[in-house]
C-alpha cells in the first residue's frame, strides 16, 4: 500500500491581526445570533402547545411534558454553548491590543480659515508736532512688513476685506521744552484710531497724561507730562473699503512733541484681520 500523495500547497494568507480578531468577533456574535433563533422558535413550540389545550377535548399530561422536556434540553445545549462563547470572547478580548495601530491616513480636508495674513506692521520716525493731524510717512522695512492696503506716506489703511481686527499701537513722546504754562481743565489731548471713511468714527483713543500741581502753596497749574508711553489695544468690526488712520488730537494744546524718542521703535501700529465676522 503506498503512502498518501500530499499536494504542494502553499497559500498566500493576507489577514493581519486585527482582520483576524474581527474574524473572531463577528464569529462570536453570528453563533448567538443562531441561538437566540433557537430560543425564539423554542419559545413558539410552547406557545402553540398551550393555545391548543382548550381546543383538545381529552388533554395527554404526557405529551405537554414531552413538549417540556423538549424545550428544557434544547435550553440545557444552549446554555453550554453560551459558555463556550463566554469563554472564546474572553480568549478573544484578551489579544486585542489596547491601543490601536495607526490606521490609514484619511481624505485631506479643507484648508482652516486663515489668522492675521491680512494686515501690516509699520513704525514711523521720530517727528515733532504741534497741531492736530494724522501720522503719516511710516516705515515698513524689516522687521515690519505690509499688507495690502497700506499706504506708507499717508498712512491711512483701506481695508481689504470685512471682518473683525486687532489693532496695536504704541507711541512714545517727550515735550520738546521745558513746562512753564499750564492748561485748561478742559484741553484733554490724546491719540486716537479714527476711522476717516465712509463715516468718520473714532475706534480707539488714549488721552496724554495729565496732573496738577500746586506751586510753592500759591500756583495750582495743570500740565501734561514731560514724557509718556500711550498703548492703544483693541477688537473692531471693519467693512471693505473702511479708511483707517493714527491721528493726534492736541485739543488745543501747543505745546510741541516729539514723538518716537531716539529710537525708531518709538512709535508702532499694526492691526490684522482675526476673524470673519
């Protein structure tokens, strides 16, 4: 008798681990999905035995208990199988990792909104001024840098595109002389974010500082500070199409300021688009 021929079979098995453990889920779950249609069509057995007894006129005791015993056994299977479940499902959780490998990359989604390209940063020289006007002849060479929209000589911005802003500004200042008069309590000059078109408007404003003194018990004088720092910081609504511009508002004040200092970081302002609306 010669040996049994065993053909050369080498098959090309592609599951990985997780193809396999899913196998043995969806394995799990499809046996008890059969035994609950066992349970049910055991449950119907019962059902159609006892709407038939009040139509039996000479009821067999024997017969509804081998229908009984019929149902307990198939339950008494069902319940040993479930323990075999019970206990693959834990072989099964037991290899699952407990975290999961990287997956395949997914569909590139749509580009985020973008935050603060539109906009410039700008820093203006030290000048003197004396009168009401706005800033103008600003520098946008490195670091700062501009956007569309800025113009530089006049230095007034006309918005690109309707959203909210953030504008920043910073301007150093120092009197030009020395203090020798005072001013009205009514002379509140300041820096003012105004915007000039379509209506004019002022978005922020910061006032120069201002004390009074009392000189030798017999002078009480108001002035404003030799020297000062003002910051202006803030969230606008702007349309396309706004005018925006740093003005000084000297409120008839005449005296002469010199405003940067000896740095040309003296004087700054930028304002970006943050947000759509």
């Amino acid at each position: 008798m010669s040996q049994p021929s065993i053909p050369d079979i080498n098959p090309e098995i592609t599951l990985t681990r997780d193809d396999a453990i899913n196998l043995l889920l969806a394995s799990i779950a499809m046996e008890e999905l059969g035994l609950a249609h066992i349970i049910n069509a055991e449950g119907e057995k019962i059902q159609f035995a006892l709407e038939a007894i009040p139509e039996m006129e000479d009821v067999d005791l024997d017969e509804l208990l081998k229908v009984n015993d019929s149902v307990m056994e198939t339950l008494d299977a069902i319940m040993r199988k479930e323990f075999l479940l019970d206990n693959k499902l834990k072989k099964v959780a037991a290899i699952i990792p407990e975290n999961g490998g990287t997956g395949p990359p997914g569909p590139e989604g749509p580009p985020g909104p973008s935050f603060a390209d539109v906009g410039f940063s700008a820093r203006r020289a030290s000048s003197t001024i004396s009168s009401s006007g706005i800033l103008d002849n600003w520098m946008i060479n490195d670091p700062n840098y501009t956007g569309n929209g800025f113009d530089t000589a006049t230095g007034i911005y006309t918005v690109p595109e309707s959203g909210r802003y953030s504008i920043k500004t910073i301007i150093n200042y120092n009197t030009t002389a020395r203090i020798t008069a005072g001013i009205a309590q009514d002379i509140q000059p300041s820096f003012v974010i105004r915007r000039t078109a379509p209506t004019a408007t002022d978005l922020l404003a910061g006032l120069i500082p201002t004390f009074n003194t009392n000189i030798a018990l017999l002078l009480e004088l108001r002035v404003i500070l030799g020297s000062s720092t003002i910051a202006l910081s803030g969230d606008v609504y702007l349309n396309e199409d706004d005018e925006i511009g740093l003005f000084y508002d000297s409120d008839g004040l005449s005296l002469n300021l010199n405003l940067g200092g000896p740095t040309a970081a003296g004087t700054t302002w930028s304002m970006h688009k943050i947000a759509e609306g």
